[in-house]
C-alpha cells in the first residue's frame, strides 16, 4: 500500500461543556482522520497551513508526536492560526465558532506524486473555500490521473446554507473527482434536500461518484454501490462527545482499505462482504471516538487493532 494524503484546514478546538472549557486540541476534519491513522503507523502526509505563532506550535508539535508528515504542510509567518469552539449540548453535539484569518490567497504550492496505491481525503469548507480552490482542484486532477483512491467528506455545516446557491456547484464538481463519498444524513440534506440514502445516492450518482457511504448518526450506516445496498446498525453507546465522531469514520475506511489492498480499480466490483468490512470498520472507529473527549481514536483503540 502506498500513502494517505489528506488536505484541509487546521485549527486549534478549545471545547467547552456547560459554558466553561474542557480542552484544547489539534482539529480539522482531514487531520483528526490522519491522526487517527498515524496512530495507527499509517504513512500518511497532512497537506495544509497554519502559523508560526504559539497556537501552531502547540499543534506542530502534536501532528508530528501522532506520527502525522508535515512535509506538505506551509508555516505562515505573522499569521493567526485558526480556532474553533466547540459548544457541546445536554446530548453531547457540537455546534461551533470559528476563528481565522483569510486576509489574503492560501500559500499552499506542494506538489504531491500520487500513485495508483496512494488514497486522498478532502472534504469540509476547505473543499469548497475560494482562497483554496485552485489548488485542490490542481492536486484532485493530478490524483485522478494517477489512479488514486479519492474519498470526499462534504462535511456542510447549516452556517454556510445561505450560501449554498454559490458553493452547490463547487460541491457537486468535488463529487465528481470522488471514488468514494462518504457523508451524514445531514450533510445530504442541507446540500440537496435528501431525505434517504437512496435520495442522496441519486444526487450522488448524478454528478459522477459511483459509491456512497451515509451515515446517519446513532442511527443507521448506510453503503449505496454497483450491485450493493447494504443497512448496518450501530449499536449504542454512552457517548462523550460526537467531535471528530465523522472524520474517525473516514479513518475507518481508509483503514479497512489498506488492510485489504484495495486500490482505485477494486472498486468497481467490491463484494458485499468487503462493503460491510468498510463500514463495520468506519463504526468502530466512530464509536471509539465518541466515548472519549479527544477528535480521533485512542492509542489503545490503536494497539489493540494492531495486534
């Protein structure tokens, strides 16, 4: 297996329970994926930026102690990282506020050699950012030519919705470099009404990504693919805190990938033994993540999977 590429914002999460603050830790949704599977001893490489100041110190450090390659990643200097503050309610979700400095156009140039072994992570608003834009699709285009596995995470917060008549067209383009698009219930029905999976794999299937992975909370996993439909359930749990509980879910996948050497070209004709491994694999993670108050699996998680 080759690498895990996984490009997208980086801020520091200070979370707060009950109007007081419980803790500080690196975040983003593509890092809190890698960082789960760097602990896993995952050769991955986090694209993305974040300052020279203290706060992106704290989160150097971090990234780097969690076996996560910076190589790809752009110091800036005399800028603010990002923060975000994660609000949890009574049920233990998230509702955040955001941070950042986007005073001018992102600095990110890396050029990455993707393989056909090699798989890629996007999603978020970094997906969909202007600053970022020409970028992505830079480094999308060249991992389509290579043959590598893409996964894409809409991961669209109801704060951008009055936006969304501006951003639908970017989301959709996203879907189509996607080999795998895995998202919320939510997500599928901010971005375009869906009220089912089967609603939201049309949408999916329209606009050139042949697999969904939707997941619907304590609810249901549902995996939409040629020849496969497949209803897992999740079990419940006594849940900590939901941050980080969808990312954990993509490290999950990609984990599950890796062990089973599966590449671009497998997907065309995974069996429906290997779909359920995927999912069954992306809820454990999940689950893992939520009875803690950390973003990303425990190193215990970690061992125990490894042995």
């Amino acid at each position: 297996m080759g690498k895990v590429f996984g490009i997208g914002e980086t801020v520091l999460d200070i979370i707060f329970k009950d109007g007081k603050p419980m803790k500080a830790t690196a975040g983003g949704s593509t890092l809190n994926a890698l960082i789960s599977l760097g602990r896993l001893g995952v050769d991955v490489s986090f694209i993305s930026e974040y300052g020279t100041d203290e706060v992106g110190n704290l989160i150097d450090t971090f990234i780097k102690e969690n076996q996560v390659n910076t190589d790809n990643v752009v110091r800036l200097k005399d800028k603010k990282s990002s923060l975000a503050l994660a609000f949890l309610d009574k049920n233990n979700e998230a509702s955040y506020s955001f941070y950042k400095d986007n005073s001018e156009e992102r600095l990110l140039d890396k050029e990455i050699d993707f393989t056909d072994e090699d798989v890629f992570l996007f999603g978020s608003f970094f997906s969909i950012s202007k600053n970022s834009r020409k970028y992505l699709i830079h480094l999308l285009t060249q991992a389509n030519d290579s043959r590598t596995t893409v996964i894409y995470d809409p991961n669209f917060r109801k704060p951008h919705l009055k936006d969304l008549d501006e951003l639908l067209p970017l989301i959709k383009e996203n879907i189509s470099y996607a080999d795998i698009v895995r998202g919320s219930d939510e997500d599928f029905y901010t971005i375009f009404g869906a009220n089912s999976a089967e609603q939201a794999y049309k949408h999916i299937l329209e606009n050139g990504c042949s697999n969904l992975i939707y997941t619907a909370n304590r609810n249901q996993v549902v995996i939409l693919a040629p020849g496969v439909s497949l209803w897992l359930d999740v079990n419940p749990i006594s849940t900590i805190s939901t941050i980080g509980a969808g990312d954990s879910f993509n490290a999950g996948i990609i984990w599950t990938l890796i062990r089973e050497e599966l590449f671009k070209r497998d997907l065309e004709q995974l069996p429906l033994n290997i779909w359920q491994k995927i999912g069954e694999s992306g809820i454990a993670f999940s689950a893992n993540v939520c009875k803690s108050d950390e973003n990303y699996i425990s190193v215990e998680f970690a061992v125990d999977l490894l042995q």
